[in-house]
C-alpha cells in the first residue's frame, strides 16, 4: 500500500500576523516563517561513518507473516533484495499454514515449533536477521528464544514488558533493534520535538494544545507517537493531559472530518497539534499523516540493513533504536 508523511503547509511555521488563512473552521492570520531558519537548531551534530555493506542476498525471517504489517515487511525486504527465507512464527491456531507473499510459500509455526525452526535456520544461514511483527503476548518469549539461539533481531512489535525485554537482550550480548516506532520520517520528527524541548524549555509557557489522532478503528489505546510529542511541549511548558487527545476511530468521521482516503481506513495515521497563545493572537500546528503500512516496513528493512552491519562490525554496543539507524545515514 502507499504511504504518505505529509506535513501540513503550515508545519513549522509561526502565525502572527499577516495573510488570513482558514483551517479546520478556524481563522487565523498567519505569516510563514521559512523552514531553512530553524535548521540549525533542530539539527543533530552526531555523525557516523558508515562502512560499504551490500545488503543483497542477506538472510531475513519474518515473524507475524500472518499479518498486515508482516506482509508489508516481507514486500520491502523482497523489494530491496534481501532473502526472506520461507519460514515464519505465528499463533498455534495459524500453525500448519502456508502464506503467499512476492511468490514466496511461507511455512507458519506454532509457538512448540519456534525452537527447532528458528536453530535450523540459523545454523543454515549464520548471517540471518530475524525480524518480530507478532503480537505484544509473545513479545518476552520471542526475544528470549532470540537470545538464546543467538540470533540478532529487530522488534517492531508493542507491548510486552519493556524493562525485561531490554535486560534479556542485555544479559545474552545479542545484537538487536528495539523500537515501538519503525518509521523514520516520523522517528526524525520526535527527535526534532525532543532536541526542542530539551534546548528551549518553557519556551510555550502558558500556550494551549489541542491534539487529534486518527488510526484505524482496530486500534482502541491512544498512539504512541502522540504520547511522545505531548511528553516534549509539556517539557516546552504546556499543560495537556494524555486523557485530552481527541482520538478518531469511526469511518465516517475519519473520512468527512479528517480527510483519510477511503482505501487506508483500515490502515493509517493521522496526527494534528495546535498550539494557541494565552491571547489567541499565535498559533502555531505540527501534523503528520501517514496512509498504508509501507513507511513502517521500509524503516525495518533499514533497520535489519544496519543491525547487519553492526554483526558483520563486531561494534561493542549491542542494543539500538531508530534514532541509531537514523544516524548511521546512507538509508535507502
């Protein structure tokens, strides 16, 4: 499916004056301020060198071939010329199953099985990335088989607890990249939000925020993308409570309101946050909309890309996040 990472017209730009503009039956006077000013300051001064890796032929699994965000992952890595090899965890209900994807007949696995599959396979290919879309109850379990066979692994997978999967990678020496958020655009645009907050504290001290998100009708918690972007203008000095977010779950509201095509319904992101000064005289909106899955998946084959280097480069450091890879640079 495609994607979209689209910033409003107005992202990050100040409304002080000027031109009359009109959004979301609100009307504003609003004065654009060009991006190119604020990049210096939301720039990161880190770089990496990043040594010559040839990616194609590398050895992938795909755990949670069952499901949507499996599927996209298995489409990227096919896509990007990676071997994704035809063999996959997923439910004992989903045990026994063969799954389609870019040609490939993928054999699924039940939970019994994960152990005898996932050593074979590493055995054969001794250079294979595993990558986890399964589900937030089988996140621990999974990763302790990881660590136990010793394979490096990518977790795209929520939930779990979080404190135990991090010490379970940390105690085996096992590489891997763990991260609740697998899109890059929108991983660089958190870490913009944190360099921010953490530069200019206050700097929107006493400003009001409303914040709107619409995903899928599936999803019932609020995203945690928002929750993070709230946590940094509260480090910025606005008060806003996580329960305030406006979270848009029904079709019809996702369509006429919001503006969602019809075809990503089933599949989508879409993040609005409008601050307003004390005197209604500044306002300020960040947005981001993201349409389909393949944003998620490519930002995981970059991610299996860079954990392969990290093996291939023996590096200290073992555990990485997205911000690690965003850093590394040279993505495709």
């Amino acid at each position: 499916m495609a994607s979209m990472l689209k910033a409003a017209p107005w992202s990050l730009s100040f409304f002080c004056g000027g031109k009359e503009g009109r959004h979301s039956n609100k009307t504003w006077n609003t004065i654009v301020v060009q991006k190119q000013k604020c990049v210096s300051v939301l720039s990161m001064s880190t770089t990496v060198s990043v040594e010559q890796f040839d990616p194609i032929g590398m050895p992938i699994m795909v755990n949670g071939c069952t499901g949507k965000m499996g599927k996209a992952v298995i489409k990227a890595a096919d896509a990007a010329g990676l071997d994704v090899l035809p063999v996959s965890f997923a439910s004992e209900e989903e045990s026994g199953q063969t799954v389609g994807v870019c040609g490939k007949d993928i054999q699924v696995h039940g939970p019994s099985e994960r152990e005898k599959v996932l050593s074979s396979a590493f055995h054969e290919h001794p250079n294979l990335i595993v990558v986890d879309y399964t589900v937030p109850g089988a996140v621990n379990e999974n990763a302790e088989l990881y660590c136990k066979v010793g394979v490096p692994f990518v977790m795209g997978t929520t939930g779990g607890d979080r404190d135990r999967l991090y010490k379970t990678v940390n105690d085996s020496k096992v590489y891997a990249v763990i991260s609740p958020q697998m899109g890059k655009q929108v991983v660089a645009f958190l870490a913009a939000m944190e360099i921010m907050a953490h530069q200019f504290p206050g700097a929107f001290s006493g400003y009001s925020l409303e914040v709107m998100e619409s995903h899928q009708a599936g999803k019932l918690d609020t995203s945690g993308t928002a929750k993070a972007v709230i946590s940094c203008f509260q480090k910025l000095g606005v008060s806003f409570d996580v329960d305030q977010v406006q979270m848009i779950r029904d079709p019809r509201q996702q369509i006429e309101m919001v503006g969602v095509p019809e075809e990503h319904l089933t599949g989508h992101a879409f993040h609005l946050y409008h601050l307003t000064s004390p005197d209604q005289t500044v306002s300020f909106e960040f947005q981001h909309n993201v349409c389909g899955r393949s944003i998620y998946a490519e930002g995981t084959v970059d991610a299996a890309i860079f954990l392969a280097k990290k093996v291939q480069s023996k590096t200290d450091k073992r555990i990485y996040n997205m911000i690690d890879v965003l850093r590394e640079g040279n993505m495709r």
